[in-house]
C-alpha cells in the first residue's frame, strides 16, 4: 500500500519495548517495528532510552516510573506529537490524554483504547467521536463503547519470536501481573495452596497502591506456601518462566480488556486457567488452549487437567490470531481508511523540530 507518515505515540511510562512491565508500550514496540518494515515512515514518540527502528522523538530523558498516572506528566510527552500534527499523514494516539488536543488539528488521530472503561471516559469519548478513529483490543471492550463512536477491534499483538515454544512445560504455576485485587494474585496463591503445587509470581509493583496491597494482602496469604516472588523480572526470564510451567493462572476479576499474559503464556504452549471475564473468552479456545472457569474451585479441578492440553495448539492459536504480523496488516488497513478521508496530503517527510534521539 501507499507509504503513509505516521506519527506513533506511546505513553511515557516505560521504554519501549520495555525491559520489564509494559504491557502498551511492549504492543507499541510490536506495531512500530512491523510499520517500519512495511515502508512506512514512522516517528514513535517515546520515553528515553526506547529501541527501535523508526525515528525516535523523546520528550523524558529517562522513563518517569515513579510518576505513573500524572496527568500532568503525561500531557508533556504528548504535546510534541501533535505540535508537528502536519508532519504525519495519521497519528495513532496510546496515551490516555492526548486525544483531548485532536479536535483541535486537522491531522487523522487513531485512539487505541487500552483500559477501563469508566462512565467518565465513555462521555468524554462520545466529545470526541466526530474527530476520532477509535481502536478497540477486544469485542467485549467494543461492546461497552458509547454507541455514538466509530470503532475497529484489533486484538492486541506480540512477536511470537520472542517466547521460544516449550513442547514440555514443567510442574509448576505462574501467575505474572501487577499487585492489584482486580488481577486475582490471592486467589492464585489460593489455588497453588489447594493443589499443593508451586507457584511463581513474577510482580509489578511500581505504584504505592500496588506496594501497599502487597504488603498487606499478598505477603499474608503466602503463608505455608511454596512460592516464589521476582519483581520486576526481565523479558528473557518472563519467557523462560511461561515456558517451563505447567499453567499460568489467570483468575481476573476486572472486565479485563485483552490481557497479554494470555497469549504470551500460549505462545510458549503453556495453557491459561483464567476465570471468565472481560476478553477472556475471545483469547482462550476452552479446552484446548486453556481452561475458562468461574471459581476457586473450579480452577483446582483444572490443574489436574492441565497436561489434557495440547501445547503446539496452544502456539498456533496465537501464531494465527495474536501475532505481531496480523495486528500491524490490521492497524494499515484502518491507517489507509482514515487517510483515506482526509485531502491535501503533501507526501513531505517529517522534518521535526526536535531533538530525535
């Protein structure tokens, strides 16, 4: 297709790709790369000390971690992009505050929606449905848009490349997640408790709320359990992780909008046992890839039966409909049809004011 300039912002969180937690930033990192190499033009703004192969603006020297959910902050990393809005052909917007400025420009903005939908959000998302082209990362978090918007589902991608396959797994459980009641960590600890198995917990604790739930409810129920805490583990030890359990335990208790756990888990044929909510069933094939229940309980059960899996399927479900390769040819189709409406493209190469790193 026709090379488009595509301005690409990732929140400032993280470096992207991120060297540990990042669940944004690591999809952004993934769309980048295969942009670049479809021919595109694109100029990713991102924290300092990001990787990749498009030209790289960034408004931090360093990630500002500890700040995570200042508005403020944010706001900063992305008023550069749209400062230079005439630059690009598209901007794709995946920070929380930036569409605020689109009405404002003539440039096509993309909105990908990757959390909660809160009534708030959903108002302000209605203000802006005129301007925006919005993505969504699951039909289920389609479902709870304002009828009023226009939106894509496009599931999120990984590169397959990097969680080597494990025809073999192990005997342990994996639960992998931020120190939050909404990702089920307890319940998970309560399922290794009852099946006596062990259970790796590689955290995210990054947040005070998340220091302190850890502290005052995680650390009480590993009590008697034959566990093991890694915070803040590396992209190559996560992989090694999914790979050499027997399970990753999902037990969510949020509407969550995709989870990456999931199909990072699967594609190194490890099977997930997640309680149903949110995307859940979109992800996971019941009974072949994983196991979709509604209980403690009912999870117990299901470790019994986690070696029924076939773990190559559990591959080739994502190769087929969560790779980084599907997710990047879907994101240009919606690219080429929003430019599609806009006239009076110039075909000029992004020349920034900025200092590109």
């Amino acid at each position: 297709m026709e090379k488009l300039r595509i301005g690409l912002m990732a929140p400032p969180w993280f470096s992207v790709p991120p060297t540990g937690y990042g669940g944004i930033e690591r999809v952004v990192s993934v769309l980048a790369e295969g942009l670049v190499r479809r021919g595109h033009d694109v100029t990713l703004f991102a924290a300092g000390g990001s990787q990749t192969g498009a030209r790289l603006v960034s408004t931090f020297e360093t990630p500002p971690s500890r700040q995570i959910g200042n508005w403020m902050v944010e706001a900063l990393s992305t008023l550069d992009a749209y400062a230079f809005h005439r630059d690009f052909d598209v901007i794709h917007d995946h920070s929380s505050v930036g569409p605020l400025v689109a009405p404002f420009i003539n440039t096509p903005v993309v909105h990908t929606v990757h959390g909660k939908l809160y009534p708030e959000a959903a108002a302000l998302y209605c203000r802006l449905a005129h301007k925006l082209s919005y993505v969504c990362i699951s039909e289920d978090q389609q479902s709870s848009m304002p009828k009023c918007t226009r939106s894509t589902v496009i599931h999120n991608g990984i590169d397959t490349c990097l969680y080597p396959f494990n025809g073999a797994g192990g005997e342990y459980l994996l639960f992998v997640g931020r120190m939050s009641p909404d990702k089920g960590v307890v319940e998970a600890i309560e399922i290794a408790r009852r099946t006596q198995r062990r259970l790796l917990i590689l955290a995210k604790i990054n947040e005070d709320s998340e220091r302190e739930y850890f502290d005052s409810h995680v650390v009480p129920a590993l009590d008697g359990v034959d566990a093991e805490v890694v915070e803040h583990a590396s992209h190559e030890f996560k992989a090694a992780a999914y790979g050499n359990a027997l399970a990753t335990l999902f037990p969510i208790k949020w509407r969550e909008p995709f989870g990456l756990v999931m199909t990072e888990s699967m594609a190194t044929g490890t099977p997930v046992i997640a309680f149903r909510n949110g995307s859940v069933p979109e992800v996971i094939a019941d009974g072949e890839t994983g196991f979709i229940c509604e209980t403690v309980d009912e999870a117990c059960a299901l470790v019994e039966r986690a070696r029924e899996i076939d773990r190559r399927a559990c591959r080739e479900r994502v190769e087929a409909l969560f790779s980084g390769e599907q997710m990047v040819l879907r994101h240009e189709e919606l690219y080429a049809e929003v430019v599609g409406c806009k006239s009076g493209r110039t075909g000029r190469t992004p020349v920034l004011a900025l200092p590109a790193s």
